[in-house]
C-alpha cells in the first residue's frame, strides 16, 4: 500500500499527460466537461524544514484541488496541506494564486484552502457519495483539463484503515488509477463533486495486480464544514492520538514505527513490538485498533497498551495527546 508520503514527488506539468484512450471523452457526458474540469486547480505548498511532518512528508508537496465555493474555496487532501507555510494554487492556463490553509480535518483527511485573489473558475456542485454504486464511471481528475484526466469506475466502497491512526467506515475506490492521485477530484456521471483522491493502493499478486485510487467520499464534508470554515478543525473533541505507525502482519499488528517524540515514542515502543490488546481487549487488525484506542475517551486519556517484545508480553501505558498541538498553526495573511 502506498503511504501519503509518496504522493508528494514533484512534477513538472509538461512532461506527462493520460493516454488518450483513458480520457474522459466529451460526448459521453451530459454537463460540459471542459467547464467542470476548468475547476480543478493545482496546488503547491512549501513547509518549513522543522515542522512536525516535515520529515514524512516534504517540505514541498504538490496535488490538486477542487473549487467548491465561487469565492475561491478549494478542497484538497488535507496532508498537502498541513503545516504550510505558503500555498499557491495553479489554474489550467497557468495563473498561480495565493491560498491560505484554512482548515486540515483529522478525521476525515480533508483539507480546504481559501484563495486570496479572484480563480475565476466554476465551481463544483458536491455530489451524493452514499448513493454512488459499485461499477458506476467517474472521472478522477488532476488540475491540467482532459490530459490530466482519467476515466474510471467505482470498483469498491468499503472500509479503509490507514496505518497512521485512520479509519473511514467506507472510502471510494476506483480504477484504473490516476498517476497523481493527491487531492484529484472524483467527478460523477452528472458532473457533481463524488471525493478527494488520497492513496494509490496496489491490489492482487504478482502475476495479476490492479492498481486503484482511495478517494474520501464527499459525503463526509457537509456535516463539518461549517465547523472548517469558522474554527479550522472540527468541533468534535479530538480523538486521542498515540503517534503510532502500525502495520498488520501474519497473526496480527506489528508496530511499525513511532512519531519522533510522539506518545508512543515517549512510552518506549519500538518497531517490531507486536501490539496484543488495548486494555483487555484483544485486537488483530487496523480497524478494531484505533477504535478501540478512540473509544478510550478524548484526547489526553492514558492508553494501556498490551505489547510483545523479545517473547515476552508487557503492558505499557501511553498518554495520548491531540494530534493538532503537534502542529504548527496556519500563518495568517
């Protein structure tokens, strides 16, 4: 599976374009496509080299964007832009704007830029992610028109849990995939806004292997928006945050690594620990993990960790702490 890091390698727009036989072809859609895909803007962030996330995911970062509101509000993935210091949204002809990181939601891995000059785009209109179905096309698109484009399907919606303390009960998967998947917009059959591209994924062995795009449903940003909008982050209390990467492996979770002076570090895990229960509660996956760590309470609670280390089993006992306190704070314009 691919981290998000891997999203962040820097492109120079003139040197790829989608296969034409993989573009979106104009005639077999109702609303205008060249207007739509107008929407979708690229976006460049720098962050400062001694940010929290500088080290995991770059200090230049690179993706896409899509224009919900005329006032210029873009929706990306929120990674893209976490910690930056300067954001510059590109149009299709070329015009850079300056943006503001307005908001980063922890939870569902949005993130909303406000442009600070007038983008002149359409906007998108968002879409009804729920009722989307499996085999339903779409076209995932990064800034740059139809070259930019990809014609895909829904191939899956189900549950994704991500290794760095994320979980969706039910992501949007397509394909085939777009190469530069980070903050792509998933574009309905009616020309409605459906996600945000987050992760390629590989799926299959070695023989037969189906690249596809983890999209974050739509559905997800109306009941926090207007949370976003005022307050940056949503109102809900944070979820307490361990600062753990773990992986599942055969017979269960490996600690894959820890946030440098993160909780999990702090407590002393180390890579390799096999991680057996939360509490009393036994856990053999991603998923029932980090539920089990959320339902502990809100940021801040003790987390009592049962871990195996060297064969031998050992409770450890980790304070979590609100992921956002880690984080530089957007700087205002």
């Amino acid at each position: 599976m691919s981290k998000p890091e891997d999203a962040l390698t820097p492109m120079d727009e003139a040197d790829w374009e989608i296969p034409p036989n993989l573009q979106p072809d104009p005639d077999e859609y109702e609303f205008d496509l060249e207007r739509a895909l107008r929407g979708v803007v690229g976006l460049r962030a720098n962050v400062p080299a001694d940010a929290f996330t500088a080290d995991t995911l770059g200090t230049e970062r690179q993706g896409s964007g899509a224009v919900i509101r005329e006032d210029g509000l873009v929706l990306t993935i929120g990674y893209l832009i976490t910690e930056a210091e300067t954001v510059w949204l590109i149009t299709a002809d070329g015009r850079a704007v300056p943006g503001h990181a307005l908001a980063f939601d922890q939870v569902t891995g949005f993130g909303l830029v406000q442009a600070l000059g007038r983008l002149n785009l359409p906007a998108f209109e968002l879409g009804d992610s729920d009722a989307v179905s499996l085999g339903a096309p779409a076209i995932v698109a990064a800034c740059g028109g139809r070259e930019h484009a990809v014609e895909a399907k829904i191939v899956g919606k189900q549950e994704f849990a991500g290794y760095w303390e994320y979980l969706l009960d039910e992501a949007l998967f397509t394909a085939p995939a777009h190469p530069f998947w980070s903050g792509a917009a998933l574009i309905g059959k009616d020309g409605k806004l459906l996600g945000t591209g987050s992760l390629i994924l590989q799926q299959g062995d070695g023989k037969r292997r189906m690249d596809m795009n983890m999209i974050v449903p739509i559905g997800l940003l109306p009941p926090i928006l207007d949370d976003l909008l005022t307050m940056g982050r949503s109102r809900a209390a944070p979820r307490p945050w361990l600062g753990l990467y773990a992986m599942e492996s055969e017979g269960g979770l490996v600690v894959g690594g820890t946030a440098d002076r993160g909780p999990a570090d702090r407590a002393g895990l180390c890579q390799g620990d096999r991680i057996l229960s939360v509490g009393d509660e036994e856990v053999s996956d991603l998923a029932s993990l980090w539920r089990k760590v959320w339902s502990a309470g809100s940021a801040g609670v003790p987390v009592m960790l049962r871990v195996g280390r060297d064969g031998n089993a050992q409770t450890m006992r980790v304070t979590s702490a609100d992921r956002t306190s880690f984080l530089r704070t957007p700087r205002l314009h």
